[in-house]
C-alpha cells in the first residue's frame, strides 16, 4: 500500500495518519510524548482496535524513550503514569488494554538494570505488538477463503482494512485475501453512520486495492439481503466476550439481526487479542458515548435543530446467537462459543 496507518521513526517520533481528513486529504501527523497519542485515540486521528493497541504500545515507547529518568524505577514509574493516560483514551477495544498490559509487563522483568535496557526493551515489545498483527491479519484472511465463494457478494460494516490495524485488515483483509486469491467479490459497503467509516475509509481503501464495490446506506442491508443475493457478512470487533457476544462498531447489532432474518451467514473476524474470557457477556462491556457534535453536524453545518437530546454510542454489542461463526488467527470459532473459545485459546 502507499500509506501507512502508524509508523515508528528513528528519531523516536510516531507518525499517524489522520482519519479524519479521509479521503479528501492524506495528512500525516508526528507525536512526541503519550498524552498527545492518547488524544489521537480519542479524537480519533487513529482508530480500529489494533491499530489503536499498537498505538498504545508506541505511546509508551515515547514515553520510555523521551523519559528525562536516570534510573529504572523512575522510568517504570513514568510508563505507569503514561499508561493511566491512554488507558482514560477510549473503554471499549480490550485491544488498547491488552498492549498497555504487554508493554509495562515487559518492562517489569527485574533484568532489565538500565534505563538504556529498559527503554529498548519497551521499544522492543512495540515493535513485536506492531508485527505481530501484520501477520495476524494475514492469517485471518487465510483461515476465511474457504467461507468466500469464487462469485460472492459481501456486506461490510464499518472499517476493517489498513487503515484499522498496522497493515491489511482484519474483516476487509477477508475481502482482500479473497480477491487476491483470484474469488471475484463485490463488496456492499455501509456508510456507518454518523461518523461514515465505511463511506470515507473503506470505500477509498477498496478503491485503492481494485475491489468492486458500492456504498450503501446503514439502513438499506436489509433491502439488498432481500432482494439480491448477498452471500455473507464480514464485520470485525473491539471486544468479543466469554460468552460469544460481541462488540463493534454501532450498526453491527442491526446488520446482524437482519442477516438472520434473511438467512445470511454472519461472521466476525477477530484476532485473538479482542477475545476477552474475562467478560463473561456483552451486559458487561462499557459502550463509549460520543460527542453529541458527531451527531448533529457534518462538515461543521448543523443539521438538527438548536438543543435536541443526543444519544450517540460508539458501539453497540451483538448478541451471539446472531453470530455463524468467529474468524480468529488460530481458526475459525463456531457455536457452542462459551465452550470453544475457551478451547480456541488454550491451545
């Protein structure tokens, strides 16, 4: 691809590219310290679960590498200070939790004496954390060709590609692994209202890669699962519970319920770092509010009325029930899920 979403420099700066100037213009912007990378999290310049976990994990970088600490407990006193900061940048993607979590684990081990060691070690784990979903999203989109028809026509939620991960894409990495295995698919893209990842982000990414596709509204799936044939559904996750159930991108819920009634197959693709054995259902994940502003404005033009009552959820939680089947690194999950994730992650 000829963009990255995150990108380590030398010279210890982490250079994002910024969402929200899509696809109109390519912006890259450089952070310096972990208060700036946790306000790009939140306003969202960098968003998808894995690239915000590897994001996390650089804005710790940052922090170790630009710390003024002259011994090792006041650096890991500084990386825990940091962390506190992105932890406060958005609940929902256990991804951000998980990387925070690696990185300080890390930097814990009594063998790393120097501050240089500790710094390079911290570095180190970003880097391995950044890798390491490359390789992911790759596998992912393997263990999935055999669901993908050679003629099949998908509907994706949201956005899922490189631009929400280090590189190639967790659900979009299925379409993209399926189209370049030679599978002609044809992509229906929901416009994911309000904040319009799929019209703004997936579609520039599909068009970047030759994938036939069309935009559609949030609220015209059910139509086309009606009356055209649609082979699957493919939407990607922030946090998949114990249990099964799901949480993603606000639409998801919809998607899937329609999907049923329709008799679509409705798969989630997840690494296995969304996987949370730790919530035991979707009752127990915190759904991130948004800016009322999201909402009544676009482009910076008000489109609502003066003072009317907003609700605007980042997320909302698929029950799983509604779910064929969860795509993960390590193979695809079916029901019953309480049972086999469990397996899954024990191997």
């Amino acid at each position: 691809m000829t963009y990255r979403t995150l990108e380590w420099l030398d010279d210890g700066i982490l250079r994002l590219l910024d969402q929200r100037e899509l696809p109109a213009r390519t912006v890259y912007l450089d952070y310096t310290d972990a208060a700036g990378v946790a306000e790009a999290i939140r306003e969202m310049v960098v968003r998808g679960a894995p690239a915000i976990g590897a994001t996390a994990a650089y804005g710790l970088a940052l922090a170790a590498v630009h710390s003024d600490a002259t011994d090792p407990d006041g650096l890991r006193a500084a990386l825990q200070a940091a962390a506190e900061v992105l932890r406060r940048s958005r609940p929902t993607a256990v991804n951000l939790f998980g990387a925070i979590d690696r990185v300080l684990a890390r930097a814990a081990d009594p063998a790393l004496a120097s501050v240089e060691s500790l710094r390079a070690a911290v570095l180190d784990e970003a880097h391995r954390i950044a890798e390491e979903d490359i390789a992911t999203n790759r596998q992912i989109g393997l263990n999935a060709l055999p669901l993908v028809p050679d003629r099949a026509t998908i509907i994706h939620h949201c956005n899922t590609g490189a631009l929400a991960t280090v590189d190639y894409g967790t659900a979009l990495g299925i379409i993209r692994t399926a189209h370049e295995h030679g599978k002609q698919v044809y992509v229906l893209v929901d416009e994911t209202r309000p904040r319009l990842q799929g019209a703004r982000l997936t579609s520039w990414e599909l068009k970047n890669l030759g994938i036939p596709h069309r935009v559609i509204a949030d609220g015209a799936s059910g139509h086309y699962m009606r009356t055209q044939h649609v082979d699957l559904c493919v939407v990607g996750c922030d946090r998949v519970a114990a249990n099964g159930d799901t949480a993603n991108k606000i639409g998801t819920y919809n998607l899937a319920v329609v999907a049923h009634e329709n008799g679509v197959p409705f798969y989630i693709a997840a690494p296995t770092t969304t996987i949370d054995l730790s919530t035991r259902s979707g009752d127990e994940i915190e759904i991130e509010e948004r800016p009322a502003r999201e909402m009544t404005h676009i482009d910076g033009v008000q489109i609502t009325p003066d003072g009317v009552e907003v609700g605007n959820p980042a997320f909302d939680v698929t029950p799983a029930r509604y779910i064929t089947a969860i795509i993960t690194e390590r193979g695809v999950v079916y029901p019953p899920f309480e049972e086999n994730l469990r397996k899954l992650l024990a191997k």
